[in-house]
C-alpha cells in the first residue's frame, strides 16, 4: 500500500496579529509529519518593534521568503504584494496557502494565490463589521470570497459563512490566539486586584487615527477618568496624534505612555488591569480571555459572543459614552470562555489533512 502523500503549506503574515496567529498555528503543524510548513512575511509590518520582535517572542524560525514590501498606500501597497507574492508561488509550488485575519497581506495572498489555482485556507474567517469603509472588513470578504477552506474562530462568524453560501469546508475551530494564552494561563482565573488599580487602553485603527475629531474624542474621555491609564502608543497612533496637533493629551497627569508591548507584557497589563479601553480587535478577545471587562472605542466589532455575555460594551469615539461606560461597568457574574478552548490549531492541522487528501 503506498505511503500517505506530504504536502506543502505556505503561511503568508505581514503584521503584528498575523504573527502571533502563526505563532499557534506553527506549533499544531510541527506535529504533523504530512504537512511541510513554510513562511512568507510580506513586510507589511517593516517596523522591527512589531515584527522581528514578535517572530523571536514566540521562537518563530526566521521566514523563509522576506518580502520587505514596506508602508504605502492600501492599493499601492496590495498591488505589491499581488505581485511579490504571485513570484514566491511561482517558485514554491505550494498545495495549499494559509491565510490570517484581515490584513492587506490577507488580501492580496488570496487574490495571488487564486490566480494560480492554489487551494486557499482562511484562518479567522467569517468574522463582519458589515462596514466596508473599514479596511479590515473588505480585506476578510475578499479572503472570504476567495476561499477553499474556511476556519471559523467563533459560532457567530461560522453561522454566517453558512448564510453567505459556504456549504462545505467551513469548520469551526474556536481562536487561534487563544491557543497560546490558554497553555500560558491553564487556570483561566482572573486574579483579585490588589493595590491601586488602572485601564490599559490601546487605540490604532485608521477609523479612528485617521480623524480627527474621534481620536480627539477619545483622548478627552482617557484625559477625564479619574485612574491611572497605561497606553503603549503604536506608531501609527503616534504620528497621528503629532500631526493632528493632539500631542497635549499625552501630558494628562493620568495617562502613563510607552513604548509598543511585547505580546505577553501585552498579556499581562491586560490580565491585570481593572478594565481595557481599545479598538483592537486582538485586544478585545484576549481581555474578554482574562476576563477584564473592555470598553470598545470603536463602532463595532466582531467578538460578538463578548459583547452579548457583557464583558465588551461597545461604545464608539464618544467621549461621553466612553467616559460613561468605565464608570459604571459592572464586572460579568459568568464567563463562558465562547470564544476558544486551546484546541483551534489542532483542529486546523486535521482538517488541513483531510481537505488535501480529498481532492
């Protein structure tokens, strides 16, 4: 009886969540003899705090093709990585590519890849902001779109690949990130606050640091609260702040600023802290892990099982609203941990297998 055949998967990152996504995938795929994993980093992220930093956090090999496509223009910047990536497929023949979450890179991987009839697999797919000015939300319906194999990260996000047509291939594996934080955490207990409590607040997405009357909005609500709030400003953030003449706000004798965290000092401001106030998507999962309640400074986001349990209350670039939500949020009696079981990346390496092997 013949051997059982080995196949080639290429993994394509480009950013910050993109590599911590890898980072559990890379450790389910190590397991399986069948599967022959490789790594494209098209350089979305260039800069070394949020890239490089993350792929030695996590005892990630070093990629194994370095695009280096740098910032630019959403379209500018896709067209590139169309174009790099298309010469990557044309030298590795891969039988699958692995695609992550909503990024240009996300898009443009899938747009390359389906132009050399190379099977597609989207890790976090499913997830809708039904907003398509929000790059994020074009990015994982062009992903989607374009898709062979969809993994599922929530109940919500499988549920409405079903509604968009996908009758097979659809598998839902719970969070990959999660993974991680559940082989770091096993006892999934948040521990009492003792001594002065504080907000770990972030705040990056291009809704809000590209106008600027919502991130004044949100400056003034951090400026208004009455604990010490911590703030790793992100690059993007930063530069925004400067150019819109907001750099005041950072002077606020509450708010304590830093450099961008790693991923696990990331973990434990989150962890410890008396509520999180972001707009990322990343943050909001793992504080709804840690069971820190968040106030979201967004209009919307996808961790819909978070919000209905009452651990997230969206409440947009409001100062009010935002002010309003950290001073009267009651701490959840339950938890139901609905958004992973530290299982996902297994599950992802199975079915990986057995969509190959059927066609």
């Amino acid at each position: 009886m013949p051997s059982a055949r080995t196949y080639n998967v290429l993994s394509v990152v480009g950013a910050r969540p993109q590599f911590i996504k890898l980072a559990a995938i890379a450790a389910a795929l190590k397991n399986q003899t069948r599967l022959v994993h490789q790594v494209v980093h098209t350089g979305q992220h260039y800069d070394s705090a949020l890239s490089a930093a993350f792929f030695a956090e996590f005892g990630l090999p070093d990629p194994d093709y370095s695009l280096s496509i740098g910032s630019a223009s959403a379209n500018k910047q896709l067209a590139d990585c169309i174009l790099a990536l298309d010469a990557v497929f044309a030298k590795s023949v891969p039988d699958l590519v692995l695609i992550y979450g909503d990024t240009n890179t996300t898009a443009a991987a899938a747009i390359a890849a389906v132009k050399r009839n190379i099977p597609i697999a989207h890790v976090e797919a499913g997830l809708r902001e039904f907003d398509k000015s929000i790059p994020e939300e074009t990015n994982k319906r062009i992903a989607d779109v374009l898709a062979d194999i969809w993994f599922a990260p929530t109940l919500t996000a499988f549920d409405q690949l079903k509604k968009e047509g996908h009758d097979q291939h659809v598998i839902y594996t719970g969070d990959v990130v999660l993974d991680i934080l559940w082989n770091k955490y096993p006892q999934h207990k948040k521990p009492a606050l003792t001594g002065t409590e504080y907000l770990f607040f972030t705040c990056h997405r291009a809704a809000n640091t590209d106008k600027p009357e919502n991130l004044l909005a949100i400056l003034q609500a951090i400026q208004q609260l009455p604990y010490p709030v911590y703030f790793p400003v992100h690059p993007r953030t930063r530069n925004a702040i400067d150019k819109h003449g907001l750099a005041s706000y950072l002077q606020s004798p509450n708010l304590h600023t830093m450099e961008p965290c790693s991923f696990w000092e990331t973990q434990k401001h989150i962890r410890n802290a008396s509520v999180v106030i972001t707009d990322s998507g990343g943050v909001i999962k793992e504080a709804y892990f840690h069971q820190t309640p968040c106030v979201v400074v967004d209009k919307q986001t996808e961790w819909i099982e978070a919000v209905e349990e009452g651990w997230t209350i969206v409440a947009g670039p409001d100062t009010k609203k935002i002010y309003n939500a950290v001073m009267t949020l009651k701490v959840p009696q339950t938890h139901q941990q609905r958004l992973g079981d530290g299982k996902a990346g297994q599950r992802i390496a199975q079915h990986l297998i057995a969509f190959l092997d059927g066609k």
